[in-house]
C-alpha cells in the first residue's frame, strides 16, 4: 500500500472518479477526458504558445524547460501518475515562457482548459481535488526550494537519485543536472561518491 506522500495526483483523481464523484460528474470527467499515446521528443508547448491541455500521464516521462541563452535548463520532470501543464500559460491563459516535451514515448489522459473550469465550477468535490492538488504542487516547490537552500550539489544529487520518484538511469544525465542546478560533468562526478539507497535497485 501506498503511504500518503508516495500517493501521485493520477492516483487520487482515479480514486475519486471511482468512489467519490457522482455519477454525472464522472460521465462529464470521462467524456472529457482523451487518451493519446504521444512519442519520445515531442514538443506539447512551445515557447510563445498558449498551453491547451493538462495532461495527466498513465505511463512515460515528461519535462519543462525554459532557455538560458543557447542552453536550455530543466525546470520539472514529471513521471507515470503524475499531472503536468505549463501552470502560469494553462491557467491564465497567456503565452509560455516555457516548452513543454516528452521524454519517452507516453500515454497520456489530456482535458482542456474549458473542460476543466467547467467541471471545477460546477461541481464542489472537483473544486476540492482541485485545491489539494494545487495544495501538493506547492508543498512539492517548496520541498525543492529547501533542497537547493540548504544542500550542497553533492548533497542535492544525492538526495534526488535515492528518490522513489527519481527518473536517474530512465532520463540523459543532462536534463536531470540542469533541474539539479548542476552540469553533466559534475553530476557524473559526484555519482562515483554516492551512497546508493540499496532498496531501490
């Protein structure tokens, strides 16, 4: 069984949808839903557009990214449960300063900005998921916020690779070290001195 922070956003919507909404409230969820299968390297927003959907990932890996001049740094890596949108661009619907791309090729449930107001006006327990997810997003930042305040680089690679959550050997070194504040070459340094969470392997 899960514990309550290894339970992912998918999964509570899942279980609400199955024990908690009503019944009409589920047919709408569903409706809108729609299911895509989207390959490895695609781009879902680009710098400049307004971001349409929030995707709610069944299986595969995802990032954001803003640019730094020529290089282009990882902003958030998203995973199999997880829900991900360019929030600022989705929510206000104003034109991204971010780029939205799949890392592996990834099944996704994606509903539309309207589709989502509609539901989170209209029905209350939506409104409420809807708050504790937002609720989890900001405890999430500022668990990473504290990550980068008060550890060293070395301390910060390997605080993210003994994650359950981590995407270390699924994702390229470079994405994970430019989200970790770091280069390619020192993540691969610090990994030769990290103690590995043996549980995990």
């Amino acid at each position: 069984m899960k514990t309550a922070g290894e339970i992912k956003p998918l999964d509570r919507i899942l279980e609400a949808s199955q024990f908690m909404l009503s019944e009409e409230v589920k047919e709408r969820f569903t409706k809108n839903l729609k299911r895509f299968i989207i390959p490895k390297g695609r781009i879902m927003v680009d710098l400049g557009q307004v971001s349409p959907n929030l995707y709610l990932i069944e299986k595969g890996v995802m990032r954001t990214y803003y640019l730094r001049g020529s290089e282009d740094i990882t902003s958030l890596l998203v995973s199999d449960g997880d829900i991900v949108c360019i929030a600022e661009s989705f929510l206000l619907q104003q034109l991204s300063n971010e780029v939205l791309e799949t890392l592996e090729d990834t099944i996704v449930y994606a509903i539309g900005y309207d589709a989502y107001r509609k539901l989170v006006e209209e029905d209350a327990y939506m409104a409420g998921l809807a708050v504790k997810l937002l609720e989890q997003h900001l405890i999430n930042f500022t668990d990473r916020v504290k990550v980068f305040k008060y550890l060293s680089v070395e301390q910060r690679i390997e605080h993210y690779v003994n994650q359950p959550s981590s995407l270390f050997r699924r994702i390229p070194d470079h994405y994970i070290a430019t989200y970790l504040g770091t280069t390619a070459a020192t993540f691969s340094r610090c990994l030769k001195t990290i103690n590995f969470d043996k549980s995990r392997k």
